[in-house]
C-alpha cells in the first residue's frame, strides 16, 4: 500500500473518530441540558400546583357546598368575621399605607442586589444584614397597615396575652392553677389564646411587663426583633453543617419571605424566633462547644413547648440537623436542657400533659367545631403556601432528589406541617401558626439554579406585596 492510501486512511479514520467523538459530545451536551429542561418543567409545574392549590381554597367557599367550605353553622356576620378571605384569617379590603413605598423599594432593591450581596458579603457582615433586611421588610408591610392598626394593637385585643397580664400577680399561684382556667364557659377562663398555649406564652409577657415594657408597642417589637431573627438563626444552621453555599443562597429567600407579613405581629413569631435558636444551637453543638451549646439548645427547644404545645414537633427538624451532622451525642445534652425547663415548671405546679388534653377540649369549644377537616385539610396548605411563597414549593423536586443538609432541612419542617395538619389541631390559620416550620422550609429556593433566583425572588415579593395590600389580615 502507498503513502498516500495509508495516509488518506487515517485522515479518513481520524476524521470518522473525530466525527463519532463530536457527536457524542454533541448527544452528551444535549443530555445535561435535556435533564435541565426537565428540571425547570417540573419546577414549573410544582410551582403551578401550589398556585392553583391557592386558587381553589380561596373560591371553594364561593360554590355553597355545605360540607367543603371554610365554616359551617354560622351567621352570615360571623362568616364574614372568620371566614371572608379564606383559607388566610384576615378580610379583603384594598388598601395602602406609607409603609407601602417602602415595601417596594426594598422588595426591589433585594431582587436586583440580593443574591449578588448575599455572595460577596463576608459572612458576619451577611448574618447582620439578613436580620437588617428581615426586620426592615416586616416592619414596612406592617406599616401598610397603619402604627397602631398595623403594629400597636394587634397583641392588645381583648383574644391576645396582654388582656390577661394585669391580672397576673403571683406568678407561682397562676402556674398551679393555669390548667384550671383553660376550658371555656367559666367565669375566669382564660383568652382564646393564652387557654391554647402553656404558661411559657403568657409569663413572656408578663416578664416583659414586669422590666417595664407593658403595652402592645413593646409586645410586638420583642415579637419581631425575635420572629426576624429567626432568618439568621436559620442560615447560620446551613453554613454550621458544612454548606456555606447554600447558606449564602438562602439568604435573600430567608429575609424577605411572605412569612413577613405574619411576622408582624404575632406571638408564634416570637416562638419562631426561640426554637430557631434551639436548632441553630444544636446544630453548634456537633461540631464543638458540644456540653454548653446542646445544653442551650434543649433549654430554648424544651422552652419552646412550653410557649405553644405544636412546638414538640420541633423534634423533625432537631433530628435533620442531628443526621446533617452525623451526631448524637448533642441529643444528650438537649434531653438534659429540655428537662431542667420542664423540672422547673413542674415543680410550680404546671403538667405540660394535663395542660395538652385540656387544651383539645378547649379548642372544640370553640371555632374548631365549625371548622371542617373536608377543607381545612388541605387549604392549611394553601395558607401555608401563602406564607412561604411559590418559589418553595417550586423547589421541592429538587428537594427530593439528593441528601445534603438543605434538603434534610426543608423536610423536617414539611414533615412536621403534615404532622400538625393530620392532628387536626391546626385548623385555618396556619400562615402564622406553622411559621416555626415555615422558617425551615423557606431555605428551598437556595436549590433552584442560579440564574433563576432573581425571578423567584420577583415572584416571592409580587406575592407578599399582593397579599398584603389587597387583605387586611388579622395577625
């Protein structure tokens, strides 16, 4: 054979190899961006589902079926009261305040720069402007509301913890006879909201006025300087675990999440602010400072259930930070912090457990009984997802698909959602109620590619703005 045959042979091969390579490499890069496709397909679609989920629960109670519909056996004022801008508690009213430019320029400002400060900044610079960012983002859509309307008032009606605090004079006495007064029809019953929680809940307040910060100003600052703080406590748990990237990319999510708008004011913010502690705390603990800081995290989380009786699910996301750090040795330390808590309650008189069945009782004394499980079970979620935003539920596939941190994160706080809504105790109102969980679901949008975030946080935004100035919601 010739030079030239045997060379243009091996053009020819080296051609064919060339070429065969080129298509792989073609078939492989369409591969990847196939599966992305998909990806964002199923984004799409999980963010649709919730959206149309939201959708429904607010028509249903338009349709007149008896059963599936937010309230039965009512007068038509008393479904206007608990029922008019169902599945969220609150009234549909259109309105503005000057808290209203405010709300945008931040929510724009977030959008545009959020992701890009989140990654530069250095880290404890970050954790400052996360809580900065929070605070200031829920003080803006309570002030859409008005001071007083929006902020002052909202823990001094006579349903709230405060109707109750001049009436406290001898804290030991009103421990041990606490479970006493908590079902209704009694002369000295308590409130609505201080018979549905345990003592924990009402002595906050009381101490508070006993330092001498009485009055629904000073109640509602503690409860968004500690709900608000809830945003740091939860990235600072992603970057101790081992993932700062995730972290950094929750954080934009994380402080300017619709929860804001229940932030301010309620009282779960602040029982979302102490158990995000407790779990930060405990996630500290299994990488060092191991005694004092899972010590810390059993008083904050066993304080915790002692401020409202849900919190006892908190254990999902203890556990998910417990398997993220491959430890468990901090359970010891937790079970002994927890324990001191409860020792010196029971000690005063007050049995969480009895507290626990008398307060089920109490609940369908009330509003509960007309509150049918045919809706609520499913519309709990359409609040939630209120709450949270779409961005959330639009990560959850992704959620699902790996094992890290994060993920272990977000599912412990959906498994305890699914957990209180099966209780049946957790009947509308949930945008506020499960903000503890809601807190440690709101990191799912750090998952979501990159380069999507700006939209998701445009949508995030659209939908607090939407909500908060098209209802007047009552929390």
């Amino acid at each position: 054979m010739s030079a030239r045959p045997c060379a243009s042979l091996f053009i020819c091969s080296s051609s064919i190899t060339v070429g065969r390579y080129a298509v792989r490499k073609s078939c492989s890069s369409r591969g990847p961006q196939g599966e992305n496709t998909i990806r964002y397909w199923r984004e799409a679609v999980a963010g649709a589902l919730a959206v149309a989920l939201v959708v429904v629960a607010f028509i249903v109670p338009y349709l007149g079926n008896e059963l599936v519909t937010p309230i039965i056996n009512r007068t038509p004022q008393q479904v206007r009261d608990f029922a008019d801008a169902a599945p969220l508690f609150g009234f549909r009213e259109i309105h503005f305040g000057w808290g209203t430019p405010f709300a945008v320029l931040i929510a724009v400002a977030t959008v545009l720069w959020g992701p890009t400060v989140a990654r530069r900044l250095s880290w404890t610079r970050l954790l400052f402007v996360v809580w900065g960012a929070s605070a200031a983002w829920t003080m803006s859509l309570a002030m859409v509301d008005g001071w007083k309307r929006g902020f002052v008032d909202r823990l001094a009606s006579t349903d709230e913890y405060l109707h109750e605090v001049p009436g406290i004079t001898d804290i030991p006495a009103t421990l041990r006879g606490f479970s006493e007064r908590i079902l209704d029809y009694q002369a000295d019953s308590w409130t609505t909201h201080v018979s549905g929680h345990p003592p924990g809940a009402l002595l906050t307040f009381v101490w508070l006025d006993r330092l001498g910060l009485g009055g629904g100003a000073w109640a509602a600052t503690l409860c968004v300087s500690v709900g608000t703080s809830a945003a740091v406590a939860v990235v600072l748990t992603l970057r101790v675990l081992g993932d700062e990237k995730m972290a950094r990319r929750a954080a934009p999510f994380v402080a300017i999440a619709p929860a804001a708008i229940w932030i301010a004011v309620s009282a779960d913010a602040f029982y979302a602010g102490v158990a995000a502690w407790g779990v930060a705390l405990l996630s500290v603990s299994t990488k060092r400072y191991l005694w004092p800081a899972s010590i810390g995290a059993g008083v904050l989380l066993g304080f915790g259930i002692y401020l409202n009786y849900g919190l006892v699910l908190m254990g999902l996301p203890a556990v998910a930070v417990l398997i993220a750090g491959r430890k468990i040795l901090p359970l010891v330390g937790a079970l002994v912090g927890a324990l001191i808590v409860a020792g010196i309650f029971t000690a005063y008189g007050f049995w969480w457990y009895d507290g626990y069945e008398l307060v089920q009782e109490r609940y369908y004394q009330g509003i509960a009984k007309d509150r049918p499980f045919e809706y609520w079970g499913w519309a709990n979620f359409a609040a939630l997802f209120c709450a949270l935003g779409v961005a959330v539920p639009a990560a959850f596939p992704r959620i699902l698909t790996r094992v890290q941190p994060i993920n272990l994160l977000v599912i412990g706080g959906v498994a305890a959602v699914v957990m209180a809504d099966l209780s049946q105790l957790s009947k509308a109102e949930t945008e506020r109620i499960w903000l503890p969980f809601a807190m440690w679901m709101l990191i799912a949008p750090a998952v979501l590619p990159m380069r999507s975030h700006r939209f998701w946080l445009a949508l995030q935004v659209i939908g607090a703005l939407a909500v908060n100035h098209l209802l007047f919601t009552n929390w």
